[in-house]
C-alpha cells in the first residue's frame, strides 16, 4: 500500500495550534482511491440479493424458454390452415384436446385440426401458431375461424428470453428485483455477491443529547449519527451505531479499534483542546491527511488504523454531510462493489444570480431550483443543517475559481433527484 505523507501532522499534537497546511481534495481523493477496492464475495440466496453488488460473471447454461409455448388464451393450429380466414369467409377446424401449462399434449395436430390452449402451455406437435379466442367461433367440438395468423404468431420460441451461453450479467452490476427475477428464470438458487463494508459510527461531545431527546440548556441533540446512518445504509453499508462517545481519550480509542471496515468519527476532530480523534489515529495508526482545503469541512482528515479506514469529520452538521459525501461516502461506495462516483442526479443550469468562491478551496454550496434557474442558498453556516433540507442540491466550486458570474450555467448536484425534476425544473425523470 503507498505510504502517503501526513502533510507533518501525524507525529504532532495541532491542538489548540491550527493546520499549518492543509492538503488540496486532489491530494484527498489519490490518497483515497489508492486506498479501497471491493471487498471479498459471500454467497447469498437469490431472495437476499436485491439491491447487492454483483461478485462474479453470470452466463446463462439454458434457453428460456426451453420449449415453444404459447403467448395467448386460443388454439394451437397449423397457420396455413387460417389462410385466407375473415368473418364473412369463416373456416373450421376440429378440436382434439386441450393443452395446459406444464403439460406436454400428448396427440400431433394434423392438418384441419387444433388445440384449445392456454397461455404458457407447451405448443403441441404439428402447431406453428396460436389463434386468439376471440378470433374463432365455437360450435360443439369444432372451431369457426374468422381471422388468419401467419407462422410462430403469438409463439415464443426457444431461447427467446435467454439463449445458452448469454451473458446475462457481469460482476460489478447492482442488482434490481427484476435482475433477481431473471437469475431466478434460468435456474440460480444463490449467488455471489460483494460484502457490505461494515461500518461503526463514533459520534462525539459531552454536550450531546441521545438522538430523540428534547435540546436543554447549554446541550444540543445530536443530528450527526442518525444522518450518517441513514446516508451509510443508503451507500450500501452495514452499520453500527451505539450512541454518543464522551470526549474521554480512553472510551473514543476503544471505538477506533472496532472490529469494522470504516470508522466515521463525527466531532472531536478538529484542532480544539478536546478534539482527541486525530492524536489517537496518529498514536495507534496512521493519520494520512487532517486538515483540507474545502469548504465547510476543512478540519476533516482520514487515515488507516490496521485493516480500517477512519474518516474525521467535522461535528458541525453541514460540515460532517460534506465530508462524508466528498471521502468516506465514496470508499464505502467502492468496498461495497458500487459506483464511486455521487449517487446524485446531475442537471446544468443557469444561476439566478452570482455564486462567490474564494481561490485556494473548494466550496459545496447549497441551491435551490426555482424557475429553471439556480439560486444560492448558503455556503456558510457549518452548523446550519436546515440550510441543506431547504436546499434542493449542491454546486461544487473547484479551488481555482471565484466563482460564477450571473447567468453562468453550472452542474447542480440534485439531494432528491425525481422530485425536483418532475416538481421545479419540468424536466422529466426519465431524462435522467
């Protein structure tokens, strides 16, 4: 694994000093990526496997279907027996049987002759077509055809669905319930699949209040834990959140070394008297990067302590939102088999007005969509987490730019991708 190096802070105590540097997101997302690949495989059954990330190549060893079957409710016939069949020049035919689904008929149709059958039933020898009900008149034991159908009408043939030998998925692919569906058609009972990245979340500060708890005083009910929970379940995670850790050096090391594939530690990481996460990293582990040059998040760091990633973010809710989703969003991404790229909506719009920025930093600013224009909501205010619920996504202001001038089009990140789509823009989801 590349040895990258901390920017001079890992061996250092910066509490109460300050970053003397901090490293640029590019510097953050090589040291990243160079990081995280997709966990080992697990077998899993097919009833479990919706939504999981693929593990392994699926090539079909069947056809399906495996026999010709019929499409509609009607009767099997020979089509050139149909030919030239209307409702004013009616043709017969004479029954000989009925045919089911899961049944083999046992008798050949001849010439003159048809089946009554039902939707999904084999096609009985003899048969090339399927005339619908509707088309035929009944008469004791014979049929009236009104219509005409030309060879393998209302058929499917074999293999139709699914040939042999197709490669019906490649590893990589997140599964959707009619994928499971599909591996369930051509015989799969399990498949193998990426692990889910286990994940605990350190949540600390002797002035938080248990999520659900009514803020009193000089304490504040904490909002950290109950975000990254649901934004890690979202990535595809396992997660482990046992509540809030007192800022107590020896209670937040034993955190560190839980036994998971990713430590979000969310406060307690800055460069405050008691911000003890960074200096028990760099003790026990290694702390690539603390200190970036990003607004809202610029105190995040991350690092590796044995097999486990640990994310630093920021307690400041908007701050610890824009952490996770630049670093620890990704590598939990990736460990799990997914994209690692935003599971954001993207749209180019023009700006209402102008979106300032300063060079040096990246900024995450927070929009609203109204009138097909984007309008700046915010890009201060680390502890105002309203400021992203009223917010319909995010601009991204790279750290050589100022910013966007009136009228610029820019790339906005959409939080709720459908419903800004088909409720402010008009754009229709499916463009998307």
């Amino acid at each position: 694994m590349p040895d990258y190096p901390s920017r001079g802070l890992t061996n250092q105590d910066v509490r109460m000093r300050g970053f003397a540097n901090r490293a640029t997101l590019e510097e953050c997302l090589k040291w990243l990526d160079d990081q995280i690949s997709p966990l080992a495989a697990t077998e899993l059954p097919l009833c479990e496997a919706a939504d999981r990330v693929l593990a392994e190549d699926i090539i079909c060893e069947i056809d399906v279907p495996g026999f010709r079957r019929a499409m509609m409710d009607g009767y099997a016939v020979v089509a050139t027996d149909t030919a030239g069949a209307t409702p004013y020049n009616r043709l017969p035919l004479d029954v000989i049987g009925h045919a089911f689904p899961g049944q083999e008929f046992k008798s050949k149709i001849e010439v003159g002759q048809c089946v009554r059958i039902m939707t999904g039933s084999p096609l009985p020898a003899g048969s090339d077509a399927v005339l619908p009900a509707e088309q035929t008149e009944v008469v004791g034991n014979r049929i009236w055809i009104q219509a005409d159908v030309s060879p393998k009408k209302h058929v499917a043939s074999v293999g139709e669905d699914i040939s042999r030998g197709t490669h019906v998925f490649r590893a990589g692919r997140q599964l959707r319930p009619q994928d499971v569906g599909i591996l369930s058609s051509i015989g799969r009972a399990n498949v193998s699949v990426v692990r889910k990245p286990r994940v605990r979340i350190v949540v600390t500060g002797n002035e938080l209040l248990p999520t659900g708890s009514i803020p009193t005083g000089c304490q504040i009910t904490d909002a950290n834990s109950p975000m990254l929970d649901a934004l890690c379940r979202r990535d595809g995670a396992l997660v482990h959140n046992p509540g809030i850790v007192p800022d107590d050096p020896k209670t937040i090391r034993t955190a560190l070394h839980d036994q998971a594939d990713v430590i979000l530690v969310s406060g307690g990481s800055s460069v405050g008297q008691e911000d003890h996460a960074p200096v028990l990293l760099a003790e026990d582990g290694n702390l690539a990067i603390h200190g970036i040059a990003i607004r809202p998040s610029s105190p995040a760091g991350m690092g590796r302590l044995g097999q486990r990633l640990v994310f630093l973010l920021p307690g400041n809710p908007v701050s610890c939102l824009c952490a996770y989703d630049f670093f620890a969003g990704r590598a939990i991404r990736v460990l799990g088999g997914r994209e690692r790229t935003w599971p954001y909506p993207k749209i180019r719009l023009p700006l209402s007005r102008k979106l300032v920025s300063t060079i040096g930093r990246v900024d995450y600013a927070r929009v609203i969509i109204a009138d097909n224009q984007v309008e700046p909501l915010a890009i201060s205010g680390a502890s105002v987490l309203s400021s992203t619920t009223r917010a319909d996504g995010f601009v991204v202001i790279p750290a050589n730019s100022e910013g966007y001038a009136p009228a610029s089009e820019v790339d906005v990140f959409l939080y709720d991708g459908v419903r800004i789509l088909k409720s402010e823009t008009g754009f229709r989801a499916d463009n998307f």
